[in-house]
C-alpha cells in the first residue's frame, strides 16, 4: 500500500527497532511508495512511512531491494556528497564512503553479506542513517 511520507523531524530523529518476520509487510508497502515516488526518490527507510523498524528499500541498479537489519561492517574510501531526502525540504552536505559491506537479512530472512560501491553504497548508507535517527 502507498504510505504517505513522513516528515516530522522529531519522529525521523528516533532509532528504529530490529525488524522480525513479523514485519514483511513494510516490505510491500515501501515497494509501492518507493514506485509512486520514483520520481525524485531512489531509496526509502522504513521511518519515512511512519514506521520505526529497520528496514530500507533501495534501487539497484533497476531493481528495488529489501533489507531487513542492514548494518555496514566495513566501508572505505570517505568522500563528501550533497543529498536530498524525500522527508527533509533542501539538501545538505554529509560524508560517504566509496564502498560499504553491508550485513542484512533478505526478505527469508536469511543473513546475507554484500559488498556496494558508489551511488547504489550512497544510497544505502543515507538509508541507514535513517534506521538510526540521523539526519542529514
């Protein structure tokens, strides 16, 4: 289901909880509102649909991947980029890294270990701030 974006700050701003297999179903919903908002939109955290649970929805490379739990292990290459959010008017300056390992859970919730570099590693990142309150 489309969900409308939050954009209340003092809500972003708070840390998401793990995600069980009980929440799959903000899978689905931020599918459909990553595609309404594909416009000027390339990733979602699970907050920006005004829930506080660890999940974010990216675009890779065409395709729109879920992960559940995602946490950067290890990341190199610091950089510093300028980004929008579809919660947040504006953009802002913040700092990146060129390539990130990522370890999450899949939509089985099977852990998996991935390694990303460049926009789609950009993108998760700002994804995963979201999941722990920071804003940029």
């Amino acid at each position: 289901m489309i969900k409308p974006i939050m954009k209340d700050p003092i809500f972003l701003a708070q840390k998401s909880v793990p995600a069980t297999k009980d929440d799959l179903e903000i899978a689905q919903d931020l599918r459909d509102t990553l595609e309404a908002n594909k416009a000027g939109c390339v990733g979602m955290a699970a907050n920006m649909i005004g829930v506080l649970k660890r999940v974010i929805i990216f675009d890779d490379n065409g395709k729109a991947t879920v992960m559940f739990n995602p946490e950067i292990i290890k990341f190199s290459g610091v950089f510093e980029a300028e980004e929008g959010c579809l919660s947040l008017t504006g953009s802002r300056k913040t700092k990146r890294y060129k390539s990130i390992k990522v370890q999450y859970q899949n939509e089985a919730f099977q852990t998996r270990l991935k390694t990303y570099t460049g926009w789609t590693a950009q993108i998760i990142q700002h994804e995963i701030d979201h999941c722990n309150g920071i804003l940029i």
